[in-house]
C-alpha cells in the first residue's frame, strides 16, 4: 500500500536535473544529481513521512543515501571553489527558485 502526501515541490516531478537546476547549470552539477536521482527521491520521501510514519532502514541503504549527499554537496563545494563569484550566484538563483 503506497500512500501520498502533499507536496508543493518534488524532486521527482523533475526527471531531467535541467528542470531543476536551469539549464546554465554546470554539467558537473548536473551528472551528479542524475547520478543520485533515486537516492534524492527517496530522502525526500524520508523527510516528508518522517512525522507520519515510522520506517526502519537497513544499514547499507542509509550509507548509500549518505553517499548521495556527500557527493552533491562535494560537487556543490567545487562550483563554488573553481568559481565563487558565479558559483555563489548561481546558487542564489537556484535558491531562489526552489522557495
């Protein structure tokens, strides 16, 4: 049984990290977020039924999921350091976006 719940984003609405990210977003960014596009998906459902529903996980799928984020905020981390001026506006605009 598969239940819903209200979302006014999602990651998974998004099948292309384009429609997320813009399309002037760096590739490096952009195959980091295809790469992880299920783990993504599955914290999001974490976050979002964490106050409804309790849900065991298995150790190795917990360490991927972590795998997951550290890689997307290494790779955030290096669009900021290789470029900070554009990096940080990009960022902006991304969080912008997102809100």
């Amino acid at each position: 049984m598969s239940i819903s719940y209200p979302r006014t984003r999602s990651v998974e609405t998004h099948r292309d990290p384009t429609d997320i990210l813009g399309k002037s977003a760096p590739s490096s960014l952009k195959e980091t977020l295809e790469k992880w596009f299920f783990e993504l998906a599955a914290l999001e459902d974490a976050y979002i039924t964490s106050r409804c529903t309790l849900r065991e996980s298995r150790r190795n799928d917990v360490l991927r999921l972590k795998s997951a984020v550290d890689d997307v905020v290494a790779s955030t981390r290096n669009l900021l350091v290789e470029d900070p001026v554009e990096g940080e506006e990009y960022l902006k605009t991304l969080m912008l976006t997102l809100k």
